[in-house]
C-alpha cells in the first residue's frame, strides 16, 4: 500500500470532526489559521507514515505521546489545549476512523454507515438518522475506506473491491469500491461494544418480556438446540451472548465465528474465527472447516455466530450426534420463514430439502425470532417471536409458533385483554389468531395491544424447556 493511501483524508476540521470543512467542499479558499492547521495535520500524518514500515498496524507501535512528539517537531509552538486538541484529531484520522471516530466512541451508537463524502449515517440504537460530517471528496472517501481496511489486515482496491474486515479496535468494517459501487467508496462500520448484556439486562430493558424469562432460562438449562432469527441490527449476537452468560461455569464452550463478535460472560469459551485466504488464494479456513475443528476440541457447546453458507451441515450433523446445548443465529424475517433459508443455505452444501428437513427437525428445538418494532415513537429491538422446530405429517420441515410479542410492555404479573395473553407466566393456549407475529395486536404500542400472546405450541413449548 502506498503512502498516499495510506494517509487520511486532508482537509480541514469541520464541525464535527471532519478534515475538510463546508467552504473546502464547496470550493472556497478555507481561513489562513485552517489552512495552517491542515498543514500541520498533513506534516503529522506524513511523520508518522514514515516512521512506521506498515501503516496500517502503526497503532500498534505509536501511541499518544508519540503522535504528541510529532506535533512538536513539526515546529508549531502551541499552547497544551491546543496540542491535546490536535493530538486527539491527529491519531483519530491516522489510527482511527478519521471523522468517524467519534461517532464509533459514542455510547450507544451501534453502525456508521457512508454512502458518499456528504452522505452519513448512523444508528443510536434507535434506527438510522444522517449527520453532518465533512469528509473530504470522493477520492478522501476512498483513501478512509483502504486505509480502514489496511488497519484490518486486508487489500482494497481495483482488484479487491470488497472487504470485510475487523479492526484492532473490534469494530467490523465492511466496505466496497468501484467498479463494484459506480458513485464511490462505502462504508459500513459495526462497532461491537465492550459490555455484555445479561439476560436479566434484557429483560429490564425491554427487549425480552418478563413472561418469557423462565423459558429462556430453561433452554439453555436443558440444553435445548436454539437458533436465533432476525434481520441485520435486531440484537441477534446481543442475545446470544446472554443465552452463554446462563451456560454453567464449569462447560466448555467454542465459538465459531467469520468476525469475532461474541464475548460472553463465561469462565470458558474458546473463540474460533475464519480467515479468508490471500491474494494467491492460500491460506483461507472457512466456517465449516472451523466447525469441524470445534468437535475435536471436547466442546460441551459448539456455538455458531451465523449460518450463513455450507456450514449450515457441519452444524446440523454435529447437532444430530450428541452434541446438544448448542446455539446459533440466522437471517431471517419471521420464524416461519426459517426452514426455508435453512434449506438455502444447505443447498449450498449439496442437501436436498428432506434431507435438511429431517436433520434440522432432528437436530434443532426452538427458534428465537427478534426484529425491530416501534412503540411510542421510538425503535426498539425485542425478541418478538418463539417458535417450534418440526416436521409436517408430509415430512417437510416447520417452525410452529408458540409466542409472539409486539413489544408492548407489560408489568411483571400483568395481564391484558384476550385469552391468549402470557402476562404473569401463563400457560394458557392461543386464542384464535394468536400464532400471527403481532399476535392480534396493533403492533405500534397503540391502546389494545395485547403484549405477549400464545401460539399454538406455546404449552409444548412450556411443558418441554421451561425453568
């Protein structure tokens, strides 16, 4: 990787953070005091490129004070305000994510997302909404997106125009470039937060209703084979990470994953990560082959971060020959639509449908279904659906529904209007309709919500796994 590439955008700061400020975007000449400020930054960013023969790992090497003695022999005099200022800018833009950094060490913020140098996003944990970063043009757009990746152990260029890779921070990076995207570089940046949610947490905070607590607790206890289903930015991981958190101390748990995302809060988990191979095309180990590795090494669980390909085998044989208590999550818009990206991905490994059908009735329990929702004004994210694995009297494979929840809150011990509700832990069987995703209600937290509903399996569900 060159130099030039390996430099941040140039520019000067905008209002929130950036490096290139509105008048530069537009055109203007940019103040005599932001001209010398840039000026700085680049004799910095140009230090320190030099000192280091690979940029991309330089974080490794220099620290804070080392980017506070490159400002100084840069021979700027400035005030200690001034340089704990622009030390903070400068190891943002040639360590960090540049203007993106402060978004990434916000609290709370989830994804970062670029389409284009006047074009951000970010999540807050309450869907999407733009801000106001100056990022430079197209080409700095670019320049970001290889230097991240670099950051990340990977190439991104004309000839590797996709990346995915994980940053030393923990933060995932996915980004593309032309010819693969026409209007420029983008990028995708999913930070993965140090704590870990409990159970318990998720429960005070909404996500899982206290009715379902019990059952949760039940499947990990009774080593129930759970999938966790939902669509990208549901909490799939987060869940999965309390679910092992309930796993007793004394079980050895490996986890497999393409970027390592799970950190759960247990004595003895062993993190198992995919490496794609290089540019000669050598050296890749993929998430079957790490699946296979996973039953050699005596694992009490084998957990699978997501199915998303071939791998899908590996784990259903590994869940069809003893290997119970096991956990994975997978795409997917509601529960019943499961089977089917089951035997997509599966296909892809050379299964017909009865084949898939017959191992992943056999081979998994229960289906945990979290999505997005809004109430009272705002998006949360709630576990919102429970479901069934088994087979038809046709063979074919299904997920029957045994609760649904559309994220109306109710107290513990509540209950609400409808037979079907699960208020206060009941067992009662679903009233007609019950089985929907929005079990009857308005599904927007409207008056008439009815909170968490049975389904049709909701008693088999109970009477097998419940604590």
């Amino acid at each position: 990787m060159s130099a030039r590439e390996a430099r941040a955008p140039r520019g000067g700061r905008g209002r929130d953070g950036g490096v290139a400020d509105g008048a530069q975007r537009r055109g203007e000449e940019p103040p005599r005091a932001e001209r010398g400020r840039v000026a700085l930054l680049d004799g910095v960013r140009d230090r320190l490129v030099r000192s280091s023969d690979d940029p991309g790992g330089a974080t490794e090497v220099l620290g804070d004070a080392a980017v506070a003695d490159a400002l100084r022999a840069s021979g700027r005099v400035l005030g200690t305000t001034a340089l704990r200022e622009l030390t903070r800018t400068a190891h943002a833009e040639i360590f960090g994510a540049g203007p993106l950094q402060r978004y990434l060490d916000e609290p709370g913020v989830t994804d970062v997302l670029v389409n284009g140098p006047d074009d951000v996003w970010v999540d807050r944990g309450a869907g999407l909404e733009r801000v106001e970063v100056a990022l430079g043009g197209p080409e700095a757009v670019r320049a970001l997106a290889v230097r991240l990746a670099a950051a990340g152990g990977q190439r991104l260029d004309d000839a590797s125009p996709v990346v995915d890779a994980r940053l030393p921070d923990g933060t995932r990076l996915h980004a593309v470039v032309a010819p693969v995207c026409a209007t420029g570089a983008v990028v995708s940046l999913r930070v993965l937060r140090t704590r870990t949610f409990r159970l318990d947490d998720l429960v005070a905070g909404g996500t899982v209703p206290h009715a379902w607590e019990p059952v949760l607790r039940g499947l990990v206890a009774r080593r129930a084979n759970v999938l966790v289903s939902g669509g990208t930015g549901t909490g799939k991981t987060t869940l999965l990470a309390a679910l092992l958190a309930l796993v007793p101390p004394d079980e050895r748990v490996v986890c497999v994953e393409e970027a390592r995302e799970l950190d759960p809060d247990h004595p003895h988990v062993v993190p198992l990560t995919a490496r794609r191979p290089n540019v000669e095309g050598a050296g890749g180990v993929d998430l079957a082959d790490l699946v296979r590795a996973a039953l050699r090494m005596r694992p009490d669980r084998i957990v699978l971060g997501e199915c998303r390909g071939p791998e899908v085998r590996e784990v259903l044989m590994a869940l069809n020959t003893g290997h119970d208590g096991g956990l994975a999550t997978i795409h997917a818009n509601d529960v019943e639509v499961v089977p089917a990206r089951l035997e997509a991905l599966a296909a892809l490994a050379g299964m017909d449908r009865a084949a898939v059908a017959a191992q992943a009735a056999g081979g998994l329990d229960v289906v945990l279904h979290l999505r997005r929702v809004r109430t009272a004004g705002t998006t949360r994210r709630v576990l919102a659906q429970l479901g069934v694995v088994r087979q038809d009297e046709r063979g074919a494979l299904r997920v029957d529904v045994a609760g649904s929840w559309d994220g109306t809150v109710v107290p513990p011990g509540g209950g609400s209007p409808g037979g079907g509700s699960l208020g206060g832990g009941s067992t009662a069987g679903g009233s007609p309709g019950a089985g929907s995703p929005r079990g009857g209600s308005t599904g927007d937290g409207s008056p008439g919500a009815a909170g968490p509903v049975a389904g049709p399996a909701w008693d088999e569900l109970v009477g097998r796994w419940s604590a």
